[in-house]
C-alpha cells in the first residue's frame, strides 16, 4: 500500500543542524497533512512540527525559530531542517501522513523512524 521511509538522522554536537527527510510511496492519489512527531526515551511521542498540503505550518512551541518544515508534493516528500539542536532534541523522529488512495479511501500512515541524538 503506502509506505513511510525517513532519513538524515544521526549524532550532532549541540548547536549543529540535521535535515530529515521523509519519502511516501505506494498506491497514492493524494498527500494530505504530513508532520514529524518524536519520542524521546521515558517519554511519550509529541508532535514536533505540521505542515498541510497547502503550506500551512505548525510547531511545538520547544522548536519554534529552530526547526523548519517543507514538503515537496511532487515527490510526496516532507523535510525537517533542524538548527541549533540541543540535547533535549535527542529522540526518536517518526514521519505521518494522511494519504489518500482512492476516492473513496484514505488513511493514516507512520514511517519507522530515524535517531537523532544531540551531544552537549
């Protein structure tokens, strides 16, 4: 059907950038909103940043002014720069998006995930 697949993660010092990069594929008519959520370990997963398919955008007020989110809706795919990272951004980073597949069809789908960790 519909797959997910995240990238760009990796291990930064404090106050270094990443850019993720998340890439859907499948049986797609359409790609609705698409956002990054992360889990840190011992906490529950937040919603980092969303974007719709129009360009409108929404951040967790923790990365307001220092993550950015962008999509390319030719190739169904949602980015994540992230700048002057700090430890507490270490987590886990999931991809979502809400896809349509038919006229009649549509769903919720997750990515796997990427790590990043931020040492100070």
């Amino acid at each position: 059907q519909v797959q997910l697949v995240e990238s760009g993660g990796g291990v930064v010092q404090s106050g270094g950038s990443l850019r993720l990069s998340c890439a859907a594929s499948g049986s797609i008519f359409k790609v609705n909103a698409m956002g990054w959520y992360r889990q840190a370990p011992g906490k529950e997963r937040e919603l980092v940043a969303g974007i719709t398919s129009g360009g409108s955008t929404n951040y967790a007020d923790s990365v307001k002014g220092r993550f950015t989110i962008s999509r390319d809706n030719a190739k169904n795919t949602v980015y994540l720069q992230m700048n002057s990272l700090k430890p507490e951004d270490t987590a886990l980073y999931s991809c979502n998006a809400d896809v349509i597949l038919t006229t009649y069809y549509a769903n919720n789908y997750w990515g796997k995930g990427t790590l990043v960790t931020v040492s100070s």
